[in-house]
C-alpha cells in the first residue's frame, strides 16, 4: 500500500503537472490503494493502475478544493450535490464524511468507475455507498429534471476536445433545474475573507481547476459557457463560479436541445 502525500507547496510548484510519489506495482495489479491527507481526515483510496479516461488518478484541484470548501463551507451545507468527473470519488467522500453533504458522484458511462467508487465508500465506512450517475457529457442525461442545486467539478478541463460536450451537459443540469422539494437552500452573503458580496445561485457550478494547460485552451471553455448563456466568475484560488445568465433558467429542458 502506498501513501500519497500532498503538501500546500506542491499545488503550485512551477513544473508542469504535479505527481503523487513514485510508487513500485506489479504489473498484473488492476489497482493501487494510496492513504491521502485531507483536511481533517486521512482517507483510504483505491486507484487504477491505469484508466484510459483518467479515472485513476487524485489530481491536484482535489486537494486545492476540499481545502477551499472548508474554509467556505456555508456555502454547500444543506446543498443537494453532484459531483462531475468523480474518478475515483475521493472528493465526495470527503464531503459526505465532513459535512454530511446530499452528494451523488457522476462519471463517463463505465461500470469500473461506479464500482470502484462504490468500493471505496465502503472502505472509508460510507454506507449505503453514494448515489452515482453514469454520463458520458454531451449525450441525454438520464434524469429530464435534474434536482441538484449545486454542481461541483475539480480539474476535469484536461480534454479540451470534450469542452463542447461538458458545456452542453453542465448547460442543462444548470437551465432544466428542478427543485426536489420546498426544502429552502441557503443563501450566502458578504464573504469578509475574501472582500466579495456574492450570492450562491441555485442552481450552480463551483470548480477548481489546478492542471497546467495553456491559457487558450483554458479560454475556450470559459468562453464556450459564456456563448452557452451561463456566467462565469473566478472567485479566487482558481476556484470558478458557473450559473446560468439571469432569465436563461428554463422551465423544462432537454440536453439534445
């Protein structure tokens, strides 16, 4: 078993992508247990040894986000979540274990994925495992009235060929929103830490993004969810405020729109 250390200093070195310590595996193992430091708890992850979608792996975002939504937390308690690009979901298990958050994990539509997050809910004492949806962006959600009031993301903006499809995806989740109930969400008010008066929309999308890609890739994405009708603000320690621009909230939806 491996322990994957990750310290403050590493989320900004000046290299190009930060990495977890060197690790020795047989190359007949499917998969890699790592110990990982969050905030507050040491958890148990089960990683791929390899996973063409880079599902395998804890990136840097990860760790940079759960520190910021502690120190932010007001802003997600009593939330009803999902979680895009879970990977290995680690993140939401953090979550769930700090704050008790309503959490449900999504990734690429592959069976793998969903059992080895179930996998490691079990290991980290999370039962009944999370509530997972299998999505490939871009293609019909399986929900038509999707419920979640907050959307949560850390550096899934790898694939810059993909961005059309997750804009289209994050489009919908955010205009076809669907309150499950009357439950009343919290709002947010002055941030004192930071100095901004903001808001929490409901529904919206907070992301971190840590991997190092170049700055015009990174603007198409942010430019692609502007073209879509959705705000963007960057709300500092590369975190990302998305939701949808006023009046663009639709009453009904559908991804294929």
């Amino acid at each position: 078993m491996d322990i994957a250390l990750f310290s403050p200093s590493s989320l900004f070195a000046d290299v190009e992508e930060v990495s977890v310590d060197e690790e020795v595996t047989d190359v007949h193992q499917s998969f890699v247990e790592r110990r990982h430091q969050f905030p507050g708890m040491e958890l148990l992850i089960r990683e791929f040894s390899f996973h063409q979608l880079n599902a395998n792996l804890l990136w840097p975002g990860t760790f940079a986000f759960a520190e910021w939504l502690v120190q932010h937390h007001s802003w997600i308690e009593g939330r009803r979540c999902l979680e895009l690009g879970s990977g290995t979901g680690a993140l939401a298990i953090f979550l769930k274990k700090s704050f008790n958050l309503d959490i449900t994990t999504s990734d690429y539509d592959d069976q793998e994925i969903e059992e080895n997050i179930a996998h490691n809910c079990q290991a980290n004492g999370i039962t009944p495992v999370l509530p997972h949806v299998k999505h490939s962006w871009g293609e019909t959600f399986p929900s038509a009235e999707p419920d979640w009031d907050l959307i949560i993301a850390s550096d899934i903006l790898l694939y810059v060929k993909q961005y059309p499809n997750l804009i289209k995806s994050l489009s919908f989740l955010l205009k076809s929103y669907k309150p499950k109930d009357d439950k009343a969400i919290p709002s947010v008010g002055n941030d004192q830490s930071s100095g901004m008066c903001m808001g929490l929309a409901v529904p919206a999308f907070l992301m971190s993004w840590r991997r190092r890609i170049g700055k015009e890739d990174e603007s198409l994405f942010f430019t692609g969810c502007e073209n879509a009708g959705l705000e963007v603000k960057h709300i500092g320690s590369r975190v990302y405020f998305i939701k949808p621009r006023e009046n663009m909230v639709a009453t009904t939806g559908s991804i294929d729109d």
